[in-house]
C-alpha cells in the first residue's frame, strides 16, 4: 500500500508500506479522509520527539476493510472515526477490558505508524459510529473538537466567564467556540493572522488579539478592568504564548495548556501559587465520552466545521499538504488530504 513518510525534518514522501493485519481484538480500516493538526506540523518541522522514518497522522475516519478474530465481522464496509491512541495492553485497564483507560496509551503517528496511509490497523474498541448526517470529512475532524472538549469540561467553564483563547488553530477555535457555547461573558483571542479571525467571530469572539502585539498583556488587563482573565487556555504550542499565561489570568483564576512541543518553557511555580491558580494540562481528548459528544454537536448543527477546512489534496500531494499547514500560508486552518 501507499503511504506518506516522514523521512527527516520538513520532508515527507509518498512510499510504499507493507500491508496492515488485523490481528485478535484489531480491526484494519481503509483511510477515507485523514486531516493534519498542529502536532503534525510540529513534527514536520523537528519540535517532536519522534523517530524517522514515520508514517504520521492521527485525525482520520475510515472505512473498516478487514477484522481479527474475536471481532463483529459486521463491522466490516461501515464508516468510522477513530480513537487515535493505542493502549499498551498490559495494564490494569487493559487486563481488565478498559483499554480506553489505559494509562500508557500512545498517539498513533507519534509513537507508532499513522493514518497517512492507504491502510492502518486498530483496535476495534477504538472505532467511533458516525451518526447519520455528519460528512465523513468531518468525523476526520473530531479529534480537535473532543480535545476542546475535554478542556472545556474540565474548566468548568461558568456563565459570564471571561475566558481568553491563545492560538486560533483548530484546535483554538474548538475551544472558542465550545465557550461560547457554554456561556462566555466576554471571549476573547489571539494569533498572528488577521484572515482567520473572520472564523473566530463566526464562533463566538468578542475580542481579537494579535498576539505579537507588545502590550498584548496591557490590552487583555485593559478588557477586564485590570484583573485578567477569569479563564486562559493555551492552545498554539509557542514558547511566548505559554510563557505568558500566567501574566494574562487572574487571581485565583484558571488556567489549562494544550499546545505541545519540545521547546514550551516550563511553568514558573511561585508566581502560580502567589495567584493561587488552578492549572491543567490537557493530554488529549479524555475518552470515548467526548468523542460521542463532538459528534452530537456536530451531528444536530450547534457545531459547524465547514470554516475549519481551507484546503484539500489528495495522497500525491501530501508534501505540499504539510508545507502549507506548517506555514499556514494561503489562509490555512484545517488541512485534509483524501485518500
């Protein structure tokens, strides 16, 4: 089968693999629709820890072509998106039949070969039904929607929270719009691109913010009568947006990180306990629970994805696909590529 590698940094190309095998519990699933998050740029561009050669990606949905033994053969030609983390196996959970729980599970694409690819086998527990009226291009969209998800769930966002959103990635305007669903006072985000604040307007925003801005702190203190924020969520994975949270929150207020990459600096411990934060660190998208629950959302209409995906291509062109969503030239937000 054919597949996208990342050979070393910012190279990719199209190879051949060998074909995957559904083993016991397994299920192989032909790759219809696959999408590229800030993760794998970040890979792309050498700010993961991650070996080379690697078949990437983790946003997909598919079509099952082939199950192992102990699994539905009736699973077989349905669609599907999928959990993209691998249980270990060993575990507690594992041993125990809750390998959604395990402790070690990995990202697919990471730590293991991705979704880029014609083919790619996982577990059968991992498959997600996509409920009817939702394109499968938009279940290849779910992780960053359960992801925003699972941090706005854990904030306990309250009604008439300020709430300030770093980054309007995917992943950013996930979460802008899942506060404003939930009831943000004033919302209020940053990036380094005027074009796709039309979007985050669209979602919710009251407020948008460059976040190169020297004053960007100034402005956000300005906003909310010298306090801060009530809620900042750090989605962009850049060093200087990580660095400022805790400037840009309030006392007592909360805090929540999910942009990753090698290079964030570390959290300064004593100015946190001074404000007496509450800080969570987002891992990824909780469980099966947001995933269902995206789904909803997405199914019923509250949640729009089409502004989200501003270009296409096919397997052929997967090394512009990651050029573009690394410099997110041309107006990128959400990468797909069709398989």
């Amino acid at each position: 089968m054919r597949a996208a590698v990342l050979t070393g940094v910012g190279r990719v190309e199209v190879q051949e693999r060998p074909e995957p095998v559904a083993a016991p519990g397994w299920v192989v699933v032909r790759v219809d629709v696959a999408s590229l998050c800030g993760t794998d740029a970040h890979q792309y561009e050498g700010r993961i820890d991650s070996p080379f050669p690697r078949v990437p990606g983790h946003d997909f949905a598919g079509t099952v072509d082939s199950v192992g033994d102990g699994v539905d053969p009736g699973l077989a030609g349905r669609q599907f998106a999928v959990k993209p983390s691998l249980p270990c196996g060993e575990c507690a959970a594992c041993t125990a039949g809750s390998p959604l729980d395990c402790p070690r599970k990995k990202l697919i694409g990471l730590w293991s070969d991705g979704c880029l690819a014609e083919r790619i086998a996982v577990p059968a527990v991992n498959l997600v039904p996509i409920p009817d009226g939702v394109p499968v291009w938009g279940a290849a969209l779910l992780e960053p929607f359960a992801v925003a998800l699972n941090c706005v769930d854990r904030l306990d966002l309250r009604l008439g929270d300020t709430v300030l959103v770093l980054g309007q990635g995917p992943i950013g305007l996930a979460v802008a719009r899942l506060a404003a669903a939930s009831g943000a006072g004033q919302l209020l985000v940053t990036d380094v691109r005027e074009e796709v604040f039309e979007v985050s307007r669209a979602y919710g925003a009251t407020a948008c913010l460059d976040s190169r801005a020297d004053d960007l702190v100034q402005q956000v203190l300005g906003a909310t009568g010298g306090r801060g924020a009530d809620v900042v969520i750090e989605t962009s994975g850049a060093p200087a947006a990580t660095a400022s949270v805790i400037d840009l929150v309030r006392k007592e207020g909360k805090a929540s990180f999910i942009g990753f990459a090698n290079d964030l600096p570390g959290i300064p411990v004593v100015p946190m306990m001074l404000k007496t934060l509450t800080v969570f660190g987002i891992g990824g998208n909780g469980g099966r629970g947001q995933y269902e629950r995206s789904l909803e959302l997405i199914r019923t209409g509250r949640v729009d994805l089409a502004p989200l995906v501003t270009h296409r291509f096919g397997l052929d062109d997967v090394a512009e696909a990651f050029e573009v969503a690394s410099t997110k030239r041309d107006g990128a937000i959400k990468v797909v590529v069709e398989l």
